[in-house]
C-alpha cells in the first residue's frame, strides 16, 4: 500500500499509464508499480501483465512507458537515505526484489533491467543514480543467480560496479 502498487483491469487505462496508443486486452490485468523520484515527483510506472505479449518468443514480463529512458525504483523510505554515504545501500534488479529488500530493513535501489543504471545508448549513470552521495559509501549489486551462466549480466555487473567505484563508492557484488 506505502508504494502505491495496484491492480488495472481497464486496457485503456494501462495504455495511458504506458503511453500506448492501445493496450492489448488479452494482456490485462496488470499489476501497475508507481515510481517516485528522490524529491517525491512521481508519472514514471511500470506494468506487469498477468498475461504478457510474447518478443521473440519471450514473454514481455515488464512493460516501461513508450520513449522514456530508465528510472530507477525507490521503495519508500529509500529516498531518505541516498544523501547519507554512511549508510550502505543495496542495488538489485527489479522493483520487488528492491521493496522486499527495503521491508526487511536494507535500504535498496530496483534497477529496470541489469542496464537500468544507464539510458540505452549511453554509458553513463543515470542522472538520478548521479545524485545520490556515492564517496566511501558501502554498495552492494545483488543481480540475479543467472550471473553465473550470463555473460550479458555479468558486463552489466561489472560497469556498474566501476562507475560507483569510480565515485568513490565502496562496491561489493554479491551472488544469490
């Protein structure tokens, strides 16, 4: 209830929080997960279908509104936190895996994807990741258990953990 997660059955509603022209009906319901920046802006959401479209054979488990670049998932609290370097945060994949981590007491960062932490295209940080207070804070990136087989991942891993180190960040990865 505290991050404003909700269930849509209205197609046309889905389409307007994903900037579509039409939202396919088969596709819904969806679960819709509201973001909310740092200074508490929200209009970025992600849905995820109960049924999802199929690219490439693969089901779409995510959908992130139409031309927009990544942002990142603050479960609530979480941006309290980013302007403290003493206190360690956790970077993970995706927006459940980030309030889970969160309601447990570990303050965490969902990235859309394991390239979340940059815009497509591009190789720097996200202008909301540059933000938070990096110097001699304790970070650690819990990406999923496919890191092991995945060399993808284990890039997307091993970037991330360069441009936080390169901003003085104290970065550990871990493997679940």
């Amino acid at each position: 209830r505290a991050a404003g997660i909700r269930s849509e059955v209205e197609p046309v509603k889905l389409a307007t929080i994903l900037d579509w022209k039409k939202y396919p009906p088969k596709c819904a319901p969806a679960i819709v997960l509201p973001f909310t920046a740092a200074d508490g802006r929200n209009g970025y959401a992600r849905v995820k279908p109960d049924r999802p479209r199929l690219s490439g054979g693969k089901p779409v488990k995510y959908e992130s509104p139409r031309g927009q670049p990544n942002q990142i998932y603050l479960p609530p609290g979480v941006a309290d936190v980013l302007a403290d370097p003493q206190r360690e945060l956790l970077i993970t994949e995706g927006e459940k895996k980030a309030l889970c981590a969160a309601q447990y007491g570990f303050p965490c960062i969902g990235l859309t994807g394991v390239f979340g932490w940059k815009e497509k295209g591009k190789e720097s940080l996200l202008p909301a990741l540059e933000r938070v207070a990096w110097k001699d804070r304790p970070v650690y990136i819990i990406f999923d258990s496919d890191i092991a087989a995945n060399e993808q991942v284990q890039d997307a891993e091993s970037r991330l953990a360069a441009h936080l180190k390169n901003r003085g960040g104290k970065v550990k990865v871990c493997r679940i």
